[in-house]
C-alpha cells in the first residue's frame, strides 16, 4: 500500500511513527498490517523536515511530487490549512484513485474535493497533540463518496495514534475541534493554576510539578477505568463539610463550569469562522 503524506508536520510525524511502531501506541493488528505493507512517501517543501523524516523513520521525502512515484493508495493531507489550496494544486491530477485523508482543521470536504477537480473520496480526522505519544483521540467523517472499507482504512490508519469516533455530520467535526482537539489546552491551563497553587502553599517547582502530573494522570485514570458519570466520581472526593467541598464552592461560586461551557463554544465558533475563511477561493 503506498500512502503519501501532503506535509511532515507534528501530526504527520505523528501518523508515520505509529504506522511504524515509533510511538506509545499499541496499535491493532489491523494497524500494524497496513504498516508492514506501507510504502510511505512524505512531500513537504521544507528541505529540514525532508532530512528529519528521512533520518528519523527511513521514509522517502521530497520537496514536491517526483515523476516516477507510483500512485498512492492513500492521500494524508497534513499541512497547515492556510496552506492546503496551494499545496493541493499540483496533486489533483494524482489524487483520484486514492482515498483522501485529511487531518487539517477548518477545511471541510467540498473545499478539499473542489480543489482536487472533484474527488469523491474524502474522509476528514481531527486529531490532538496527545497522537505524538500515541494516547490521541481523533473525530471521523467520511464524505457521501466513501466506501465502508475507506471508512475502515481510515479508521485504521488514525487508529496508530490512538482512539477514534465518528460522527454523522461534518459540522460536528467543529464540536470535536472545540471539545477533544484544543482539549489539551485546557487541561494545561487548570494543570498550570493547580501547579502555581502548590507553590504557592511551600512546594519547590519540582515537587509541585510531581504532585500535578500524578493527580491529573490518576484521576483521568480513574475515569477511564469507571463506568460511573463523572458527577458521581466528583462527588465520592467530596465530603459534606470538607476539604473538597471547601475548594469546590469558590469554583461553583464564580461559575467555573459556565465560564469553561462559554470558552469551548467559543472554541467550537472559531472552527466555523476558519472554515469559512480557508475554504473560500480568491475572487
């Protein structure tokens, strides 16, 4: 299978690392069939990121499509989105037998096909940072012109950075953006505040760093091993009177929750208005 990555970014990095078995992800034996049999080729026109990816994963890279390169299976299109008209102008005439897989926010696939002279076959991912140890999580949408086994193909290939949902409709991809992909962003900031907190209280910055790092891991953990609602597992840290409610209630009271609702829907609005900007053609 001959999979050809549009930029070598993070994200792509990303990708070809747990095709290859380069990162923390597992991956499915479906997974490390479609990296046994990959031949992946990386075009970026960046000279740097083509020596990177070349000495860091021994794949071919080149500054633009060569004559001689056998077409692809899969096309990833992995550059920054105020970039993709550009970069996707020489590829239309290559990309119709492959299945488009695009994990650049903000583009949504009528934009992508249009620019590849109508290609039906385009699946949009939206991935997070987390891929690059492979503990992502990535939204799925495929186009009306993809098949179940391109649906699975993609599944399986975003499937080496992590987990992966569908959703039924293209502007749910925005809500995605807004709640897992700028997520980790999120959990940074509170993770940032809990550690100039324990500082604060007498901590040298390693300590405090320690005791961050090891509550957010564990309680994710926790979560992720539970079946209960995360309601419930708030409240069994919290006792009547306690500690935990003590915190709690200055949170409740300047409207925490409300305040970090308003912030993801203001995340989700973004992805909307840099859909419309990047998907419009000059005039």
């Amino acid at each position: 299978m001959n999979i050809t990555f549009v930029g070598g970014g993070n994200m792509a990095s990303a990708l070809i690392g747990g095709l290859l078995g380069r990162t923390g992800a597992a991956g499915s034996s479906n997974t490390r069939a479609i990296a046994a049999a990959a031949n992946i080729t990386v075009i970026d026109p960046a000279a740097e990121q083509c020596e990177r990816l070349q000495r860091d994963f021994g794949v071919r890279a080149m500054p633009a499509l060569a004559t001689g390169v056998a077409p692809c299976d899969v096309l990833v299109l992995a550059v920054k989105p105020q970039q993709m008209r550009e970069a996707l102008a020489p590829l239309a005439a290559h990309a119709r037998p492959a299945l488009v897989l695009s994990v650049a926010a903000g583009i949504r696939a009528n934009d992508l096909a249009r620019w590849l002279g109508g290609h039906p076959r385009v699946v949009r991912a939206m991935p997070n940072t987390p891929a690059l140890i492979g503990a992502g999580i990535t939204g799925l949408w495929a186009g009306p012109g993809v098949s179940a086994a391109d649906r699975e193909l993609a599944q399986r290939i975003v499937g080496a950075v992590g987990q992966s949902l569908w959703v039924a409709d293209e502007p749910m991809l925005d809500a995605v953006t807004a709640v897992s992909g700028s997520g980790p962003a999120y959990v940074f900031l509170f993770m940032e505040a809990v550690h100039a907190a324990a500082v604060k209280l007498g901590f040298d910055a390693a300590a405090a760093r320690e005791l961050t790092l090891a509550t957010f891991r564990g309680a994710a953990a926790l979560a992720a091993n539970s079946a209960e609602p995360l309601s419930v597992l708030r409240e069994r840290v919290t006792s009547k009177g306690g500690t935990t409610a003590a915190a709690l209630a200055i949170m409740t009271e300047r409207e925490l929750a409300a305040h970090i609702g308003d912030a993801v829907s203001a995340a989700c609005r973004r992805s909307v208005e840099l859909a419309d900007e990047f998907g419009r053609d000059p005039g």
